[in-house]
C-alpha cells in the first residue's frame, strides 16, 4: 500500500522512527475532522476511522494520477 511518505519528512527519512506519520494518516486525520459533525451518539465509532482511512485512500489515488 502507497501511504504516500512522510508527511513533514524527517532527517532520517523513516517517520515512524522520527516520530512523524505518514501522507495517509495526516489525510485520515483531516478527513475525521469532516466527519465528527456526522457522529451519531450509537455510532461505532470504528466506522468513522475506516471511513477516513477510506476517503486518505481515495486522495492518495487521486494524487498519484498526478504526480
């Protein structure tokens, strides 16, 4: 799976080493930010985080055709 490199590229060049995260989990993390309005008080709330990684999937596809 691309998860798209570093988000804030580190000197070491491993995110996970340096503490960073990756293009995907910065993506994730803003998509989750859209979709708390959405939350229902018996929702699973699971399903929002596979609902973000879904739509960080989908940017990171839409990228590619670009690059």
């Amino acid at each position: 799976m691309n998860d798209g490199g570093s988000a804030f590229p580190s000197p070491t060049g491993n995110p996970m080493q340096d503490g960073g995260i990756t293009v995907r989990d910065f993506f994730a993390a803003k998509a989750i930010l859209g979709l708390i309005p959405f939350l229902q008080q018996n929702s699973p709330i699971n399903e929002f985080a596979i609902r973000a990684y879904q739509i960080a999937d989908a940017m990171l596809a839409e990228r590619a055709k670009h690059e």
